[in-house]
C-alpha cells in the first residue's frame, strides 16, 4: 500500500509527466484554421446554400469579393437594425466576420449567382 502511494506521486511529479501535457498542445495551425472558418461558415449555408452557392431568392456569397463582403458585414453588425441577417452579422467578432468574408470569397462562384 504504501508502495502504490509512492509510484502514483512519483507519476504526479515526474517531469516526463509534463512533457506529455505540453506536446498534447502542438496542433497543425493550418488545418485547424480551416476547419475554423468553415465552420464559423456554415452557419450561413441555411439561407445562402451549401458552399456559398444559393437555389433560392436569397444571394449566394460564393466568389464574392472580400472586401465587398467584410464591408458589409460590418455594416450590419455596427448599425441598429435587427432584422434577420443584421443580426446575424452582429453574433460574430470583426475577426471572425473578416475570416467568414475569406472563406466565401475563396470559393468558386455557382451558376446561379
Ligand atoms: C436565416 C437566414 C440567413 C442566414 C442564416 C444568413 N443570412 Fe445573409 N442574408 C439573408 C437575407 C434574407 C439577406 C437579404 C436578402 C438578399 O440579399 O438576398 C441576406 C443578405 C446577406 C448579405 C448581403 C447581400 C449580398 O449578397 O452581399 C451578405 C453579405 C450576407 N447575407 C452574408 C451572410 C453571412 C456571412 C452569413 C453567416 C454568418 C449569413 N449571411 C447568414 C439571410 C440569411
């Protein structure tokens, strides 16, 4: 018993123990952004189409440019409005609006656009 207590603080203590925490955190930066700014996007998909590319009335965002998209987003997050997409844009950071303006910009405009 008394040796069971002493293996479990030397586990505890052990700086190996430490190593294996911080190498837990390392992840591919890269992979990890992209996965973030299409799921910040995909909330947009219910009304202006899978990737971007709307089938109904509403205006699809694929191949739009960037800066056309991050102004205007910008512009309903900052005014008073509270209609549907007002409020949309005002559920999101500037950073992430100017990552989900990239996003749509990257993507390859439908036909129906
Ligand atoms: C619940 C439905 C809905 C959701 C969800 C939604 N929108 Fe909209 N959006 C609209 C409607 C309706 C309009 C105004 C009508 C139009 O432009 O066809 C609009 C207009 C826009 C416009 C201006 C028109 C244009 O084509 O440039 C942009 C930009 C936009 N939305 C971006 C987004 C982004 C980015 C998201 C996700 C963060 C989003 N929307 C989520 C319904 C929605």
């Amino acid at each position: 018993m008394g040796n069971m207590l002493c293996n479990i603080w030397n586990i505890v203590s052990a700086t190996s123990c430490v190593t294996i925490v911080s190498l837990s955190l390392v992840s591919p930066v890269a992979a990890a952004d992209l996965a973030v700014d299409r799921t910040l996007a995909s909330q947009c998909a219910q009304c202006h189409g899978t990737d971007g590319n709307s089938v109904g009335d509403i205006d699809g965002l694929a191949g739009e440019s960037f800066n056309e998209l991050y102004r205007e987003l910008l512009e309903m997050k900052r005014d008073d409005d509270q209609d549907l997409m007002h409020l949309q844009a005002k559920g999101y950071t500037n950073d992430q609006l100017a990552r989900i303006a990239e996003y749509f910009s990257s993507l390859p405009k439908g036909d129906d656009d």
